[in-house]
C-alpha cells in the first residue's frame, strides 16, 4: 500500500510539473476574442484515460488514473487589453490510481487553476502565458455564448526523485457564463 501512495504522490507531482500541448479541432469555428473576454465559472473537469510509467533504475511500474472535479467555486476573468488572465477560488479533483490491479482514490484541493498571467488565441487554441513566457495550449471543442469546453493533450516525461515519469492523458474542462 506504501507503493500506492507514493505513486500517486509521483504521480500528481508529475502532473503539476509537466507541461501541455493540443491539436486544432477541426470540428470547431474558428473562435474569436471577443467570445473569449468575460467571467467563467469552471463547472466540469475530467480525465478518464490517465497513463503514466515511472523508471527507476531499469524498473518500470505502469499506473492508469482518472481524474474528476468537483466542488467548483472558480471564476477565471479574461480582460481584453491587456489579455490578462485571472482565476481565483478553489475546486476539488478525485484522482483514482490503479497500481497493480489495487486502485486508490484521494481528493486534491486546487486553487488558481489557470496558472498563467496572459492569454492569447490562435484560431480554435486558447493559449495561456505565464509570467516566464511558458504556453500552453487549450483546444476549444465548444464555444457559445454561455458555454467554453477545452480540452488538453498531455504528453511529458519528467525526472522524479531520480527516475523519470512518462504521463499522457486527455483532460476536458467546461467554464460557463
């Protein structure tokens, strides 16, 4: 059970460490800024097929996780000149890990949850800027006045306490006005 808890502890840890990427979703109009400026609530965030492989010298040990959000009380405010970003509140993330056929679940509290200071859109991605330069980019699935689904394509290896971490997944979220 010790192997279980650390692999999540890894496991998160490689998730807030790792950076994300998106493909255009051909499905999708061209999205403009002015559908973008606004206040957002973030009502839905998920991942139902989370893998990860963590090496340590020449052992590999395979995990799967899901992720879902709950307990959603985050507003993100895009202004449009500046194209700053600002979130504040908290959300609530189940994450489940399955290690060896044994699953765990744990509740993460998050807060900020667009950890950027600039945003910019480039035909269907939404991209966020942080104060380093750093983007990452968000695929709109869907845009309506009162609905922004996103989605991200996560695909990163990291160095963890001496091994290293393989994590992909594709998480969704939804924001309303």
């Amino acid at each position: 059970m010790k192997k279980v808890h650390l692999l999540s502890i890894i496991t998160m840890f490689a998730l807030v460490f790792t950076s994300c990427s998106s493909d255009d979703d051909a499905s999708v109009s061209a999205a403009s800024e002015s559908e973008i400026i606004g206040t957002w609530n973030l009502t839905a965030l998920e991942t139902k097929d989370g893998e990860s492989v963590t090496t340590f010298e020449q052992t590999s040990i395979e995990t799967t996780f899901t992720s879902i959000g709950k307990d959603f009380d985050t507003v993100v405010t895009f202004s449009e000149d500046p194209q700053n970003v600002i979130s504040e509140g908290s959300y609530t993330t189940i994450l489940t890990t399955t290690f060896m056929g044994e699953s765990q679940s744990e509740e993460i509290v998050g807060e900020d949850f667009f950890q950027s200071d600039k945003w910019r859109l480039d035909g269907n991605t939404l991209y966020f800027v942080s104060s380093d330069e750093e983007e990452i980019g968000l695929t709109i699935t869907e845009l309506t006045d009162s609905k922004m689904s996103l989605r991200y394509e996560l695909d990163d290896t990291v160095e963890v306490l001496g091994g290293t971490t393989s994590v992909s997944a594709t998480y969704n979220m939804t924001l309303t006005k």
